[in-house]
C-alpha cells in the first residue's frame, strides 16, 4: 500500500507517537487532521532529504535493509533478525530499530498472517528513500565510457549445458579426493565459452562452495549447482562421475532457462561468506542500473555489508562479488581508455536483482557445501 492508505488504516495513537516523533500536530485530537500533517511533514523531497541525513549509522543501516528488501510485509521475528545485523554494540537494540521504524513511518502494523502479525512497509516511501539513496551516492561528473568490457550473459547456463552434455559422451575419471583429473578438467573447460585454469594448489581455497577447494571459481559453482539439482552423481567408490537420468532430462529440456535459479543458487552457496550479499548486490543494481560506473566509488558504498573472511578482505570480497555478477550475466566489466574499471547492470540482471528478493534465500545443507568425509 501507499503511504497514504497505510496512514488511514493507522489507529489514532500510532499517528499521535509519529506526529510527536516527526513534531507536527501531535497537540491535534482528529485522525484526519493528524493524517494531514503527516503527510504534509514528508511530502517534500527536501524534508525526506533532511530525514535521511540526521539518521545515525545503525538507523540508516535498518532502513536500507527496509528498503532493499522488494517484500512488502515482514514478520517481527524478520524485523528483528535485520535490526540484529544493523545494531551497534552501543547503539540501538534491535527492538528499539523497529520502534523507531514505527515511528518513522517506515513499517505500519495491522496486517495479520497465520497466527502472527505482519508489519507493512509503504512502497512509495520505500521509492522515494531508494531515490534519495541513489542520489546521495552520485557524484556530478562527466559520464565515462569503456574502450572494451565484458559481457556473459547467457554463457554460464550455456556452458552447464556444455558440462552436461560432455559427461553424456565420457565417462569422466576422478582422484582419491573426488575431483575431476586436470588433463579432462582442461579438455571439458576448452568447450566453455569462458575457459579457467585448473586450481594450481597453491593458497587457501574454502568457504565458496562444495569444490570450491578444488576448481577454479567459475566452474566451482556450475559443478556444485549441478550437484545441488542432482544433475550429475558421483560415484566414490568406482571413481568416476556420470550424468543422472534428471541430467538426461535436462539436456532434452532446453527451452526452459536456468538463470533464475543459478543465482538463487549462488546467493545461497556464498551466504556463509558474505552474509549480507544480497544487500550488496541490490547497492551495485541501484546505483549501476542505468549508466557506467568506476568501481572504486561504489566499493566504499557497500564497504560498511562486508567483513574479512579469513584471508580475504573487504576489497577482495567485493571484487569476487563482481566478477561472479558478471559470470552470472547480471553485470558487465569494462575499462576506460585511462584504465579505470567500470561496472554496469545488464538489462537482465537489473531484472533479476529487482525481481528477486534476496534475503529469503537461506543457506544450503551442509552436504552441499561441504565434502563429507569417507567412512
């Protein structure tokens, strides 16, 4: 619903505590005059403006978490779990972050589902706050341009296919630890439209998936989607990996696309990693949707979502973040003649990314992510 609407359904003490919030009108007894001065209050995009700027760092860290979030209603027990990741040790509690949202406007009680109560998020407010987002983040330059970038889209569904296809023909022999020899992993990846190197074993490879350790990044996360949807079996004992009947039906079916579920899958496989990916994600759609942009600004934008994991820093961690988008297709990387990096949306992935929640996307089984070890 509307702001508006929210308003009307509203009780009169909720109006009373956000007109006293907001100091407009709360000496006023009707809900008409209330609903008035409210929106009177927040009509303006230099009120909201203001609004926005005076919110300290935990504050504004729940509001995006509103905001980027496409759903609507939330649960308190959802409400609270995204107040917990943006509360500061000695800032608000994740009880007082929903108290404020309240008071803000920002959620409206009243919507009632199975046994709990769902509090709703207006969607023009939540527009106009992406906007100002947005706005706050630009910097009035002259638009750049790249001299080349990079564009997959569509070529990681069809190299899947390109993967299925290669274990319908051979027979594919694995080592004691599961994985694929380098001389077939070279022969399989020449037949990939982005061809990798196989993992030269040296550094620390964990946390980014099930073969992560023993894969470059790319096809790690083809070979563990297709095991995820059980499109390939592996066969420890006789130490070869072979294609599934749900294999077989799937290169019949290739009409019916797998992209969509490819980054469902990839949000849920690095969430142990990067847990506030999806917010990452949204920040670099909202900002990269329409225009080219240098790379180095927006990383100190989304810095404030990522922590070091282990070896990797925040930098490190964006930068993968990148280069999986691309592969992804949800995003292109180019360069500028002066060798500036650039980051842009494709129209496909501005789809997804907005089409698609995000933060309902829970982490996978251990048996997903993880090699269970031989009995």
């Amino acid at each position: 619903m509307k702001f508006a609407d929210l308003l009307t359904y509203a009780d009169i003490d909720h109006l009373k505590r956000m007109a006293l919030h907001y100091g407009c009108g709360e000496e006023d007894h009707s809900k008409n005059g209330l609903i008035s001065k409210i929106l009177f209050h927040l009509g303006g995009q230099s009120q909201l403006k203001g609004e926005l700027e005076a919110l300290s760092p935990e504050e504004s860290r729940f509001l995006q978490q509103l905001c980027f979030d496409s759903r609507s209603v939330f649960s308190m027990e959802e409400l609270l779990a995204k107040g917990s990741v943006c509360a500061g040790d000695k800032g608000n509690t994740p009880r007082d972050l929903v108290i404020l949202g309240l008071r803000k406007g920002w959620l409206f009680p009243g919507v009632t589902g199975k046994k709990r109560a769902l509090f709703e998020v207006p969607e023009d407010l939540r527009r106009r706050y992406l906007r100002l987002f947005k706005e706050s983040m630009q910097v009035e330059e002259g638009r750049c341009f790249p001299s080349a970038y990079r564009d997959e889209e569509g070529l990681l569904e069809e190299d899947l296919f390109a993967f299925l296809h290669f274990l319908s023909q051979e027979e594919l022999q694995l080592t004691t630890d599961g994985a694929i020899y380098r001389q077939q992993q070279r022969k399989l990846m020449n037949r990939f439209h982005v061809g990798e190197k196989p993992v030269s074993g040296k550094g620390w490879r964990f946390g980014f998936g099930r073969r992560y350790h023993q894969y470059p990044e790319r096809f790690s996360l083809l070979y563990d989607y297709a095991y995820f949807r059980g499109y390939i079996l592996e066969d420890e004992w006789e130490g070869r990996l072979y294609l599934s009947e749900a294999g077989v039906r799937r290169l019949r079916d290739r009409e019916r696309g797998e992209g969509e579920e490819l980054y469902r899958f990839w949000l849920r496989l690095y969430r142990r990693p990067i847990p506030q990916l999806a917010i990452v994600v949204k920040w670099i759609d909202l900002l990269c949707q329409d225009r080219w942009q240098p790379t180095h600004r927006w990383e100190n934008v989304v810095r404030d979502w990522l922590r070091p994991y282990y070896y990797e820093s925040e930098q490190d961690l964006f930068r993968r973040i990148l280069r999986m988008m691309m592969h992804l297709g949800l995003l292109r990387i180019g360069e500028s003649d002066a060798g500036e990096r650039l980051i842009r949306m494709t129209p496909m992935g501005h789809a997804r990314v907005s089409g698609i929640s995000g933060f309902t996307e829970k982490g996978l089984e251990k048996r997903y992510v993880e090699i269970s070890s031989r009995k």
